[in-house]
C-alpha cells in the first residue's frame, strides 16, 4: 500500500507545532481543502466554497476538526483504513433535518465558534490559511479571539517531502511513463486526440488498479497536436481535433496517486520532422537537461528557471518562450512555490519541481519536454520517458 503511514503524519505535525512555536500561535485552522488533505490525510470530497469544513491543531489538546455530511461514509471507510489522522471529527448537515441530530450549514460559524470554545480557544490567537470568509465571521463570533494569516509560512511546509511522500511520487511517475509508451504506440495521423486521450485514461487506469489496488488515483490525459500545440494549455476547441501527416504533437500524463501529483510531458512528430521542427525540439530538450541539473541543494530556485532561459536565449530562441520553466509538485499539481523564476532562496534537499520549459512558434508547433525532479545533491528525474528525437519521431 502507498498511502501515508503515521511516520509522515509525525513529521508533518512536528512542522506546524514548530510553526506555531515560532509564530506565538495557540491553534492553527485550516479552511482551504488542500491544506485539511496535508494535515489530517482525508481525501477531501468537497469544496470548501461550497461546503465550509475546518480542522483544527491546537498547540495543546488533540486536534479536531468539521466537516460535511457529505463526508459520512469516506470518513468511516478512512477510519477502518487507519488512513485518517484526526479522531475526532463532527458533521453538520446542509439539508433540514427532521430529527435534528446534526447542526445546519447556515448555523456553521456559529457550530464552529462554539466547537473553539469548547477547546479553550475562545481568547486564542489562532493561525488560519485564509483570510476573510468564513474566517471573518468566525472573528465577529470570538471577538477576543485572534486569527493571524499565516499562508506563506504553512505553504513553506510543504515545499519538502517526506520519504513516504517521494516514495508516491516514484510510483505515480512510473506509472505516467507506462501511459506514454502506450501513447508512442497509438499516436498516428488521422487518431483523434480527445478519444486517444480518453482511451489512455481507461487504460491507465487499469494499469494502475493492478499496480495499487485499492488505493487512489486521478488522472489527466491531453494531447495537442499542429497549430494547437503552440498553445500551452489548448485552443478550447478539443472535440474533433486529430493528428495530420507531419504534426509537431505536446501531450500531457498527469497522475495524482494517493494525493500526490506528477507530471510528465512529452513532444512528438507525426513523422520525419523538418529541420526547423528538430531545431526547436533539440533546444526544448538541452533546456529541460540544464533545468534538471539546476535542481541542486543550496541552488538558488530562480536557478532552474535561469539555466533553462540560458540555453534558450543562447539559441536565439527567447521570443518563443510563453511561461516559466516550472512550478512546486505535490499535493497539488501546480504546488507552491508557484514563483520559480523570481524566487531566489536556496533549494532544499526532497523539494520536488516540474522542468518543463517551452517553446511555442505558430504554425510549427509546441516543444515541451516536462519532467517531475527531486531537488538533492544530484537532482533525481522521476519521469523517465526517453527525450531523444528519435524516440520522439513516430512511424506513420
């Protein structure tokens, strides 16, 4: 089984008692859907927009947390998992209830005032991931209260992986490189990319239901081809695109097993590519290799967006650059740091980044080779899809 043990759940909450140390905090609440997933390991099934919840971490007292009706049933298969790290969890309801028994989603501030109160913290300085919302009625309700945003710090303990973590991650990534060589297989002039992607999801699905049964998995297929792969993310108009006879081709393996995200893009040809073709795609494979090999501890992390823009602008290429080289990988796909190129602390052992730099030229196509890295003393690829032209040049 891949899913996180208790190991990460004590390395976790060591960092945010340690944070709530540092910052002279009684309590942190967390609203946002992705930080309850980082400190309680529930699979979260709602939208916090939609359907309120909180956990809460108390510097002294047992954590504790509200969550949606909606919630019942995974709440207890978690729990007989042993995959839940918070015992103690109430529901509220957001439809009326003829018996009563649990409160309603309009009395939600007031439940969860009163919940704070019950622990103490009604005069308590409370750390919180959010500001405003629910947040700020939560303040009208416990005037004495404190909340004191602390999103920047509580992003900065996720930056670092446990080795469960990594561990999800190595999996996850081979898992994207069995899709892409069913990819290399499948993708021919006339296939239309919507269904190839819709079949390789199936496909990888099933794969991974050998590979992990009874875990969990999301995945995201997505194939560019021609004129809509100079368009990073797409033109909006998918149904009934297909492959042509010398298409330059981006596609796109996305897994998120167990709650942890990889990424793994690659760049292929509809046939023997033109010179100019294999000009863009030698320069788009050298950046992704000197952004891999920036992903060194001690670094800088505007470093791996330097070395990658080094070797473009060497080949007179920059003016095809639509995006930064990367972003943060782990509980969400586009995790934090989000601000790669102007970030410039050091890199931390067991980070983990996306390399995918890209060049976009209308009418040739889209070059992106992406890669899912661990930062270390040498940096480790995940994503292991072979990157030479030739591997990337389909018989048609």
């Amino acid at each position: 089984m891949a899913f996180l043990t208790q190991k990460t759940r004590i390395a976790r909450y060591a960092a945010l008692q340690a944070l709530q140390r540092e910052q002279g905090l009684d309590a942190l609440a967390l609203l946002g859907e992705d930080f309850i997933e980082f400190y309680s390991n529930f699979h979260v099934d709602v939208r916090a927009w939609e359907r309120p919840i909180i956990a809460v971490l108390p510097a002294s007292g047992a954590p504790f947390a509200v969550f949606n009706e909606l919630s019942t049933t995974h709440l207890q298969i978690a729990r007989e998992r042993a995959s839940l790290w918070i015992e103690d969890v109430e529901l509220y309801a957001e439809h009326p209830r003829i018996d009563g028994r649990l409160p309603l989603l309009p009395q939600w501030a007031e439940y969860v005032a009163d919940r704070l109160r019950r622990a103490g913290l009604a005069r308590a300085r409370i750390g919180v991931d959010v500001a405003g919302g629910w947040v700020a009625k939560l303040g009208a309700l416990l005037p004495e209260a404190r909340f004191v945003p602390v999103t920047r710090e509580l992003r900065a303990l996720r930056w670092v992986k446990t080795s469960e973590e990594l561990d999800i991650l190595r999996r996850a990534a081979s898992l994207a490189d069995w899709i892409q060589e069913r990819y290399r297989e499948r993708l021919r002039p006339g296939v239309l990319t919507q269904v190839l992607d819709f079949e390789l999801a199936a496909e990888g699905a099933a794969e991974a239901a050998r590979r992990f049964p009874g875990e969990d998995l999301g995945l995201f297929t997505w194939t560019l081809s021609g004129a809509r792969s100079a368009s990073p993310h797409g033109d909006g108009a998918s149904l009934g695109a297909k492959i042509n006879p010398g298409d330059t081709i981006i596609n796109i393996v996305i897994p998120r097993l167990n709650g942890l995200v990889v990424e793994n893009e690659r760049t292929w040809f509809a046939g023997q590519p033109s010179a100019e073709q294999a000009r863009f795609f030698e320069v788009a494979r050298a950046a992704n290799g000197a952004a891999v090999a920036a992903a060194v501890v001690g670094r800088p992390v505007s470093g791996i967006d330097a070395a990658a823009q080094r070797v473009i602008e060497a080949a007179g290429l920059g003016a095809y650059v639509h995006h930064r080289t990367g972003h943060g990988i782990g509980l969400a796909g586009h995790e934090f740091p989000d601000d790669m190129a102007f970030n410039h602390r050091p890199l931390l052992a067991g980070e983990v980044y996306s390399a995918e730099p890209g060049l976009y030229a209308y009418g040739l196509g889209g070059f992106r080779i992406d890669d899912t890295v661990v930062v270390g003393e040498q940096p480790e690829v995940l994503t292991q899809t072979p990157r030479t032209l030739a591997h990337a040049t389909l018989e048609v």
